[in-house]
C-alpha cells in the first residue's frame, strides 16, 4: 500500500513515458521492453498512464472518504448526543439515503453536473456518508452514560466541549477503520463510473477510463484491459486487508462484532 | 403478523415521500439557477432548449413548494413525462418494457448467491481453519476486490473472444427468430450466463461470509450443546438446528444488499448490452435525457425500498422475536 501511494506520488519522475503523448507509430503494440505494458489506441504507453491513474484513484478515494466521514461524524455525533427527534430524524435521513441504489442516484446527480475529478470526489463523498453516520451514532449513544461523559457535564463544561474533548476521541476507532475500508470502495466506485465514461474524462488517465478504453479494442489489445483492473483489484484488496488489520490491533472486541459482513478472526 | 407487516408499512410512507423529495432536490442541483444545465456536447438538443423543455416539465420558473406539489402530484400518477430523445415516447413506458429483464436478473442472482453461499457459508464455519475455509477466506478477499466490470472484461476476453463459447452482448443471437422454440431458450440462456456470473461473484464473496460468520456465532449456542449432548446425528444439528438460526440474519443480509445488487445491473448491463434500466439509465445520463433519468431513479428506490418492506416482513415471519419485541416497543 506504501509502495502504490509512492508510485502515485512519484508518477511523473518514475513513468517512463509521457502519459497523454500519442504516438501512431505504436498504436496498440502488444507488452515489450520499451513499453512494458504495452500501448493503446493512441500509441501512448499503458504503464506510465496507469501510474498517472494511481494519483486519480487514490486522490478520489482519500478525498471522498474525507468527505464522507466529515459528514457522517457531524452528523453521527449530533444525533447520538442529543438523542430524541433531533436523533429520529437525522436517522430517518440515513434510512432514506440507503434505499437509493448509490449508483443510480450518482448517475442521476452527474447527468446535471460536468464530470471532473472534483465532482466525483463530491458526489462519491455526499452519497457514502451513511455508515460513518451510523457508527459515531452508536459510539456516542454507548459513550455519553459513561462516567467521565457525567463527570465534564457536572463540572460545567460546553456541549462541544465535551463531544469534542472528550466523546469524539474515544469513538475514533471504528471511524478509522469504515474509513479505511471506505477508500476501496470509493476507488471502486470511482474506477466503475470512469468505466461507464461518466467518471474521469479523457485525456486525463484514470484505472477506470483506461479500462472504458481497453473494452472497445477488447479483441486486439487484452493487456489495455488486465493491467488497470489488476491494480484496482490489488490496491482494494490491501486497503481491505489493511483495514481488517486495524480493526483487530484497535480493538479485539470488534472482532466479535456481527455487524460487518468481513470480519476476521 | 399481518399487524407488524401494516406498521412496517406505515413506517415506509415518509420513505416513499422522502425518495421523490430527494429526487427533487437532484434536480436542482445544477450550478446557478435550475434551470441553467450544463449540457455535454453528446447532448441532442441545444442547451435553450433543454433548458426551455426542463422549465416546462418541472415548472422550475414557479416558487420552490409549487414545484414540488406539481412534481409530487404527477409521481403519484405515475406521470414522468415524455422522454427527451427524438421518439418522445413517454417515460413510464420506457421503463416498463426495460423492468423485466432486470427484475429477472437480479432475483436469478439473488437466488443463485444464496443456494450457493449457504453451504459454502456452512462448510467453512463448520471446518473453521480447514482447507476448505481457507480458500473460501481467500476467495472472499479476492471477490470483494474484483471490480466486476473488469471481471466482465476478463469473461468476454476469453469465453467471448478466445475461445468463442458464449455471446458477450445482448439477448439474442442475431438468427433468433430462425432457431425452434427450444433452442430459443437455450440461446437466451447462453446469453445471461456470463452477465450472471459477474453479478453474482462480489455478493457471492459476502454472502458465504456473513453465513459463515452467523453460523460461527450460532454453533457456540448452548441448544447446539444440548441437541448434540441428546445424541442427534452432527447431521441434525448442524443442519437443522444450527442451520435454522444462522439464516435468520441473512433475511436481513439480503434486504439490505438489494440496493447494490441493483446498482449492480448498472454496470453489467451495460456491458453486455442488456436492454434494461441499468442500460437505460446511462443511455439516458449521456443522452441528458432528464425524464427518464428522475423517473429511473424512483422508479428504482421504490421497488428497493418494497424489496427492503418484503424482507423486514419475511424476517418476522421466519422469527417470532421480532414480531413480539415490536409490540413491545422496541425497535
């Protein structure tokens, strides 16, 4: 996981090639020595797009996940700690916003707004915030009877005080990890909008558009379509892994949990 | 029951209301003032027009809660308009004749996840550690990771283009009406396999997870202990006893799951160009065809949110816990 948000960094030192320069002598050459992955429809090398691709993937995932849990934590924590119908309906809006199948409703939401970078991260962050949203909710509800909770309140301190000072740090943990967890999924969403030509435009490089790319010269050129997907998978595969890691050196008690669909032991 | 089933149905009016007011709000989310979209070049239309056609459907010249009456008085008949594309055929007629095919693909690939997840999911909770359960761990990991437009990908290269196998676009082959009704059947079928297969692979991976998981969880149980300290075969109790309890969760599972799996037919019918909503969908967000996109999405969250009723209902009926609990006020 280092070594892709290092290549993502490095990209313009380490690729070899320039990502967005055509060539038409090399349209769709197969993987050789001088382009180790080979070239695509505009001659330009595959490699040093997918690195390029890298910081788009990994940029859209972090940020959108940022957003997300900004969300779901002001969200989570204002329900959670006034509890009551403030509670009820900042739960109610949760329950609403899952029963949208997320990919539709982003769609929907791009087909009105032009595709960039920035409105993806946007709209990927505005429509994953619901989990986080959840989880603060119930570290709060569990958090604010405890005694030191009591304590503070006894001793005068500001309602923000408290959930800031006190209750926020303590429900950090499962945050972290839905977060970790979180960029995978962004990246997966980001790269299947990308696919579908609504996410990342050309001739910016992203996993997802070098795929939509790869599809179209699918009988010639197989590399343009196993090499980005190979990196989406294993970037997600280690995020997930990652986060499970987390979650078991934070807590151990989490481990027992039900509640997550993958959950080690 | 038929009382728990009428507030769950009470409970998901304000759903319903909220889903088109959600719908509303998208529509009003373009940049300046609503009716100032942003059209692509891939557009039909010109942006004034668009605009002007926008405009006159949504009354977005009138006050904000006159339009949401409008808007919400029309769902209610089912009104969405015509589409924008050059045949104007009306929205809701679109959709109906795309709903089946994706109705059918998405219970086919429910139905297939859970006939198969549940032994899988059993096997490796019952031999925890053992082979068996190490692959599938392995599988799982690997199977949420996959992107399954890539894996489509993968399948079309080479049962579609090396090996020849299986067709990798639409539902019919082109000689369709030539071929005996049987053999009708049997292209349709070769048709779906491959876009079922992807469909099912990322909710195959978290399904015999979270079976193996409930099942875990389950086998501790001090009934397991007592049916087997009663001298039943392993049989009996893992299968019986065991088994009963552990997919009570799932029922849950899989309401929950639905919205994705739907979401889900997004990608793969598009690939495989399947005509249904899915595809529709993005022809329409690339055609700005904005009818058609606000009556997809909910038309969509609609059946999500009934799949998501029927299964909060199947969940009581298959555990009386709920039912009773409820009349008790907990929720």
């Amino acid at each position: 996981m280092v070594c892709l948000a290092l290549l993502a960094v490095l990209a313009p030192v380490i690729a070899p090639w320039d990502p967005n320069r055509p060539d038409v002598k090399k349209i769709l050459d197969a993987p050789s020595g001088v382009h180790p992955l080979g070239t695509d429809q505009l001659g330009r090398d595959v490699l040093s797009r997918m690195f390029y691709g890298a910081r788009v993937s990994l940029a859209v995932g972090f940020v959108s996940v940022g957003i997300a849990s900004l969300i779901g934590i002001v969200l989570g924590a204002t329900a959670g700690y006034h509890g009551g119908v403030v509670d009820a309906t900042i739960m109610r809006l949760v329950d609403l916003m899952l029963v949208f199948p997320r990919l539709f409703l982003l769609l929907a939401v791009l087909a009105f707004l032009r595709p960039s970078i920035w409105t993806i991260m946007a709209v990927i962050g505005l429509t994953g915030w619901m989990g986080v949203a959840r989880l603060v909710r119930a570290e709060f509800l569990a958090l604010k009877e405890r005694e030191f909770v009591v304590w503070s309140e006894s001793i005068g301190a500001s309602a923000f005080r408290i959930v800031w000072r006190h209750i926020l740090p303590n429900a950090m943990a499962p945050v972290l990890v839905a977060m970790t967890l979180g960029i995978p999924a962004a990246i997966l969403t980001e790269s299947g909008l990308s696919f579908l030509g609504l996410g990342v435009q050309p001739p910016h490089a992203s996993w997802g558009n070098i795929l939509n790319e790869g599809k179209d010269a699918i009988e010639i050129g197989w590399w343009l379509s196993v090499y980005p997907g190979l990196a989406i998978l294993v970037t997600v595969l280690s995020y997930n892994l990652f986060g499970e890691g987390i979650r078991d050196a934070l807590d151990p008690r989490l481990r027992q949990s039900a509640g997550r669909i993958v959950t080690r032991r | 029951m038929f009382l728990y089933a009428l507030r769950r149905l009470l409970l998901a009016i304000p759903l319903l209301i909220g889903i088109t007011f959600i719908s509303f709000l998208v529509i009003h989310l373009a940049p300046g003032t609503p009716g100032e979209i942003q059209t692509g070049d891939l557009s039909i239309q010109s942006d004034k027009e668009i605009q002007k056609l926008l405009i006159e459907l949504y009354d977005l010249d009138k006050p904000l809660h006159v339009q949401y009456g409008k808007w919400l008085t029309r769902i209610v008949r089912l009104d969405f308009g015509k589409s924008f594309s050059p045949d104007a055929r009306p929205v809701l007629q679109k959709i109906g004749e795309r709903l089946p095919v994706t109705l059918l693909l998405n219970i086919v690939e429910m139905l297939i996840i859970v006939v198969l997840a549940v032994p899988i999911g059993v096997g490796s909770a019952t031999r925890q550690y053992s082979m068996f359960d190490k692959v599938t761990t392995v599988f799982v990991f690997v199977g949420f990771a996959t992107p399954d437009f890539w894996l489509a990908l993968l399948l079309m290269i080479l049962f579609g283009v090396q090996l020849g196998w299986l067709p990798i676009s639409g539902l019919r082959s082109l000689n369709w009406e030539y071929l005996s009704f049987w053999q009708q059947q049997w292209d349709f079928a070769g048709h779906l396999l491959l876009p079922i297969l992807v469909a099912t692979f990322g909710g195959l991976a978290g399904f015999s997870r979270y079976m193996r998981q409930s099942m875990l969880e389950v086998v501790r149980q001090d009934y397991i202990q007592s049916a087997r300290a009663k001298g039943l075969p392993e049989r009996v109790v893992i299968g019986k006893h065991a088994l009963r309890n552990a997919m009570l969760p799932i029922v849950t599972v899989l309401g929950l799951s639905l919205p994705g799996l739907i979401g889900g037919s997004i990608i793969v019918e598009s690939i495989f160009a399947i005509p249904g909503m899915g595809q529709l969908m993005v022809q329409a967000v690339f055609e700005r065809d904005y009818p058609v996109i606000m009556g997809n999405l909910v038309i969509v969250s609609t059946l999500t949110l009934v799949a998501n009723l029927l299964a909060d209902v199947t969940y009581s009926f298959v555990d009386p816990r709920i039912r009773v609990g409820a009349r008790r006020g907990r929720r």
